[in-house]
C-alpha cells in the first residue's frame, strides 16, 4: 500500500469542500455543512475500534470524524496526478476542464493535508481512481462512498472494487431520488456529474457483490454555499 507524503500547505492553498472546526484556525469552508447531521450521514454505524476508507474524501471531514469515533481511517482520492470522469461532449473530454478539475484537487488534497495537522489526526491518505482501489489499498472493515458516486461514469465498477476491499459494511450516502436521472445534457453542459440513483437501485448492485442486510435512513443536510437543506439518503449495506 503507497501512502501519499505528507503535506504541509498554506491556508490560501486550500480549498475546504467541507465546513468544518480547526483548532487554532476556527470554521473554514463554505460548500456543505454536515456538522449538524453527521451521524446520519455515516448510517449511525459503529466505527470503535475498526479499519475504515473514506472513498473521495474531499477535504477529509467524514474520514476525520470516522477517527473520532475510534476507526484507523484511510482517505481516498484523486490527486492532480489523475483525470475526473469528465463528461465527453462532442466524443470527447475538453482539456481545460480536465487541466481545471487537476488544479481543483491539489486544492482539495491540501484542504485534507492541512486539517489533517491542525487535528492531529493519525488518519493516511492514498490517491488514485476509485477504479483501481483495489490495487492501491488494503481490504477494511468498512468502506464509506460519500456523495462520489453520482460523479463516476461507471458506478458498478467502482462499487465492484470498493466491494472487493470492503469485509464487512458499505456505507453509501446519496442525493435522495425516487427514480434514475441521467446528469449529462449537452444543452447546459454539466462536466463533472453523471448519475442519481434511488438507494434501491445501489441495494440491488450491492447484493451482485455479496452484501446481504440494508438499512436506509433519510435526512437533510446543509448546502451551505447555496443556503438550501438538500434530502440525502444513507444506504448501510452488510455482507
Ligand atoms: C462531492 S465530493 C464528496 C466528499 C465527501 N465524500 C462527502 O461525502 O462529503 C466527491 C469526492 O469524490 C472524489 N472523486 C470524484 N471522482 C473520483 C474518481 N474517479 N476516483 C476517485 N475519487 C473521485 C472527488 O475528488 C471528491 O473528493
């Protein structure tokens, strides 16, 4: 397993995608907000004493708080060493945004890196595409996919590799729709966003791959940057 060096960037090198509370720093961020409702957001399950991944961590608030709560945590990502699912108009993926969405996650990492020391935290972080996650780290107890997979182009196959990694829990947290939507329309051009699926269409993939007891719970959380509350929906799902 390679884990990334570490890193120890300025605040203005940072983009926080999460709100969150830094000792000595105090609240950063202004994307969401899943203070309130993180519990929630993570299905009430149990992390004490159990190995976790954080699968597209973003700045690191869930793997962060999976710590808190007793896990050994890995967080997960892209680096700017790898390409986003961009969606292909016109046949195929325009190079400034692939060239942005780079820039955007060395900004992102640094948000992990830099909330990672002013916590303390003990937590490692591995990149590369979800894709490939089972090359690229050892199986754990319990895997979380935290509003990634409505960004990912093939969401079978990533939950295929998540699940060869995962033992025991999968953890998905989703926008909460009642039926399939397809993102991409080359009218107003969405880059970076593909599917939403109903928590029963993920339970049916997941039985594919060997999990066998679900639980889903609803709840709202705080879009912070547009002021909105947006329904999620978490899918605990067991082998
Ligand atoms: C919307 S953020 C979610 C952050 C966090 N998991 C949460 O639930 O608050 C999506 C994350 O997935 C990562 N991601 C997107 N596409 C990916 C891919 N193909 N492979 C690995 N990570 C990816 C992004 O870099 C980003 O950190």
């Amino acid at each position: 397993m390679e884990f990334a060096p570490a890193r120890d960037p300025r605040l203005e090198e940072c983009y926080f995608y999460h709100r969150m509370d830094l000792p000595g720093h105090g609240t950063v961020g202004s994307e969401w907000d899943l203070r309130d409702q993180v519990d929630e957001y993570l299905g009430h399950v149990d992390f004490s004493g159990k190995t976790a991944v954080d699968v597209g961590t973003a700045s690191g608030f869930l793997c962060f708080e999976m710590e808190k709560r007793g896990a050994q945590v890995i967080g997960y990502d892209l680096s700017d060493a790898f390409d986003w699912d961009v969606v292909p108009y016109d046949g195929k993926p325009q190079r400034e945004v692939i060239e942005r969405t780079r820039t955007h996650l060395k900004f992102i990492n640094n948000a992990w890196w830099f909330a990672h020391k002013a916590l303390g935290s003990r937590a490692r972080a591995v990149y590369g595409p979800v894709y490939e996650i089972d090359r690229r780290i050892e199986p754990v107890d319990i895997a979380v996919c935290g509003s990634i997979l409505l960004h990912l182009r093939d969401p079978v196959l990533a939950l295929e590799r998540i699940a060869a990694v995962c033992r025991e829990t999968l953890i998905i947290a989703e926008r909460d729709v009642d039926r399939p939507i397809f993102i991409p329309e080359p009218e107003r051009r969405p880059m970076d966003t593909w599917w939403l699926y109903p928590a029963g269409y993920y339970e049916a993939i997941l039985k594919i791959f060997g999990f066998r007891q679900f639980n889903v719970i609803q709840h709202r959380q705080q879009h912070a940057e547009s002021g909105q509350q947006l329904d999620l929906y978490t899918l605990t799902a067991r082998r």
